[in-house]
C-alpha cells in the first residue's frame, strides 16, 4: 500500500484530536467515505484504507449518515426475486 505523507498545520487537529495519530486515523476515514460515496471503493476496499473492519466501517457510514448499501433498481429487482423464491 501507498504512503502518503502531506503537513497540517497544529491549530487544524488541536483540541478536536487527542493526537496526530487520530486526526491521521479521522482523514483515513473520511478519505475512505469519500470514495466509497463516489462508488470507486467496495466496502470491504474502503474498510482497509480505513483501517477498521468492513463491519465497522459500515457502522462509521451510519454515523456519517451515509447509506451504507446501495443497489441499482434492476439489482434490486433481482435480489427482490430471489427473496421471492425462497
């Protein structure tokens, strides 16, 4: 994996983050959000930028009031029919 490296200044983290550490774990987060919403990441793909588990980054989409399930309407037709068969 790719590291990327960029400066921020102090007074952008201070007081919302406890550490450098967490403000670099917030933007890893919303970076990964951010492509996910785009549709150029999976869940599992963007879980991994993240650093969390795909579960958990599900949770982190809900948070961010972000759905964290998309379907396209014949997609959804078809799984629709598949429940159907059951």
């Amino acid at each position: 994996m790719a590291l990327l490296s960029f400066e921020i200044p102090d007074e952008l983290f201070a007081g919302r983050y406890p550490s450098p550490q967490a403000c670099a774990c917030a933007l890893r987060l919303a970076a990964a959000i951010h492509c996910y919403r785009r549709g150029e990441l999976s869940h599992g793909r963007a879980a991994e930028i993240a650093g969390l588990s795909r579960a958990q980054f599900i949770d982190a989409l809900t948070a961010a009031g972000e759905e964290a399930y998309t379907l396209e309407p014949d997609e959804l037709e078809h799984q629709l029919a598949v429940l159907a068969k059951r």
